[in-house]
C-alpha cells in the first residue's frame, strides 16, 4: 500500500520486495548439466545462460515463447536541433515495423521471435529536459505501469528495444546523472549527429543535467525529468518481467539507460537479465560496465530497435536446446570422464 498516495510509491516498494531466482530450479539444472555428453564447462557461456534460465523461470531452461518488445516515444529536446532527423521519423519506423520492413522484422523471423510495437503518445513529445521535466510523477508512474503490460498474453523470455529520434541525448542525460562525468563521456552521435549537431547534443545533456541537479539523489525522479515515455516503459517492463519469472535481455544504449534506473534504486534489479550486444555507441561500453554485465554480443551495432538483443535471443534459444537435447552419458553409452 503507498504510505503517501504518490504515483511512484508502489514502485519504490516494489522495487523493494523483487523475488529472488528459484535454487531448486538452478540445483536441477546443474545436475543435469553435469551428465550431460560434454566435458564440464566446454559450451561456456551457454551453460551459465542455460542455469541462468532456469534459475528466473523456475523450470528445466527451455524457450518457446520468446518475444521483442519496441517501445517508441518522442521528446521535446529535439527542437534544439541535435539530431539529423525530425520527430517524424519515429512515427515513420513504428509503421515500418509493423509493414515487416525493418531489420528487426528480419531478425525476428529468421530466429522465430514475436514482435510486439508500443506506440507511446507519438503526437505529444516529453517536456524539454534542458528546462523542465519530461513527465510528471503522475505520467511517469502511468507509462510505467503501460509497460508492465507488455508480457501480456505471455513470453518466456523478454527482448527489449526501443526507437525514438533524439533518444540517446536522454540516455546520455540519464547515464551522467547516475554516474557523473563529463557529457563528452556519455554523449554519441546516435542517428548521426556530428559538427555542429554533436556540441548541441553535448550542451544540451550540461544543460538538463545542470538544471535538474538539485532532484537526482532518486534515480525515479532521474527518469521523470531526464527520461522519457519509451524509458519510463521500459523500466516497467524490466520490473514486470521479474515479478512473473520472465528473463530479459537488453538492447543498446537506450535500453540499458532504463535499467541503470532500475539497478540504481536496488543493485539486485537487474539479476534476471542479460545484456544482448554492446553497441558502437561510444557510451555504452561505459554503462554496461557499470552494470557488472558482459553482453553475448559485439557487432558493432547502434541501430536500435531491440535488434542486439533479438540477435542474442538466437544464443539464448541454443542454450536452452543444448541443455533440454543434448543425451546424457548413460542415455548415449559414452562412458564418463572422472
């Protein structure tokens, strides 16, 4: 229950009181693993993926319902002209997901993944996070909640993108707010920005991140002022999946922003997810090694659109497949090492 009625309330205490991986599903799989016809430890880091599924569904690891989640928003720091493509163009490439011409309808087919699109009130841009906030603590808390219904309807494993013109200026924001700096260190060129373009977005980062500094201590606030609706979505979709058992893998730069929220306000947050790729995104590298995390991936990528983490799905589905098909040494007459 909120002790004050105010809209975040229910997050905080939820962020609270994250249930824990299941140790009886982990100690199966383990024993299983041990007899599978491998030496002990030769497939790597798809044995610790495989455990790592098991231990956040609380079943022998397998994936059958796998789905990419894209949450797209708009935001009002655009208008200082830091990114080479108008807000338009995020309403363009929601309709381009959903006609299957994207790079990440490409990947979800070839690796049999569903495809969800959340449109987040395209025609209202956030506030301008160089002097105001992006949402109120009422919208926030409202977006957040709508991205906790993205697992409706079912997945065993979460992928989560995003797409947003002038969405790695907020990632930037949120990334000094939480771990100090400079804006240089945390600022990309994104969709391209670059001369003029570039210094823009690097002031405009000084400018939000000046302006908010006396509400940053709360990483929630750091999300109300400094982020947006797809982040704010994002972050409700992290905490959903965890309450339903769901592991997740994160996308790129933007995505990793939203959860850096999350691990802020408890370290433990994030235990149920990996992180899928390291994008080129110069500031990436940075958060995900603030995170503790290494990614499956390296690709040289910053396209957005959950597409790194879709990419790492296929890893994850291998895992799962050499745990549950591999034979055991007695089932395949192959005698045991000591």
């Amino acid at each position: 229950m909120s002790v004050s009625g105010l809209p975040f309330d229910d997050f905080r205490t939820l962020l609270q009181n994250l249930p824990g991986p299941d140790s009886r599903a982990l100690v199966a799989a383990r024993e299983r693993d041990a007899q599978l016809t491998k030496p002990p430890g030769s497939l790597g880091r798809l044995e610790e993926i495989a455990m790592w599924l098991a231990a956040w569904t609380g079943r022998p690891p397998a994936v059958t319902r796998p789905l990419v989640a894209i949450f797209a928003g708009n935001h009002g720091v655009t208008k200082h002209g830091i990114t080479p493509f108008p807000p338009s163009v995020t309403q363009q490439m929601v309709e381009n997901f959903a006609a299957g011409g994207a790079a990440i309808n490409q990947i979800c087919v070839t690796h049999d993944l569903g495809l969800k699109i959340f449109d987040l009130a395209l025609d209202y841009p956030t506030g301008d996070i160089t002097c105001e906030a992006a949402l109120s603590e009422r919208d926030c808390a409202a977006t957040m909640a709508f991205g906790m219904e993205a697992i409706a309807g079912g997945t065993d494993l979460l992928c989560i993108g995003e797409m947003g013109i002038g969405n790695t200026t907020i990632a930037a924001a949120i990334n000094l707010a939480l771990y100090g700096g400079e804006a240089e260190d945390w600022v990309g060129p994104g969709t391209g920005s670059h001369g003029v373009q570039m210094e823009r977005k690097i002031q405009a980062v000084k400018t939000a991140v000046e302006f908010h500094k006396d509400h940053l201590k709360d990483p929630l606030e750091v999300l109300r002022r400094l982020g947006g609706r797809e982040i704010a979505a994002i972050a409700g979709a992290i905490l959903a999946a965890r309450v339903e058992k769901i592991p997740v893998l994160l996308d790129g730069y933007v995505v990793t922003a939203a959860a850096s929220i999350l691990k802020a306000a408890n370290p433990s947050a994030l235990d149920h997810c990996l992180i899928g790729h390291v994008s080129a995104e110069p500031g990436h590298l940075k958060a995900v090694e603030k995170l503790g995390k290494t990614p499956l991936l390296a690709l040289g990528m910053r396209l957005g659109e959950g597409t790194g983490a879709a990419l790492a799905a296929g890893i994850v589905k291998s895992a799962a497949a050499c745990h549950s098909g591999m034979a055991t040494f007695a089932q395949a007459g192959v005698s045991a090492g000591n």
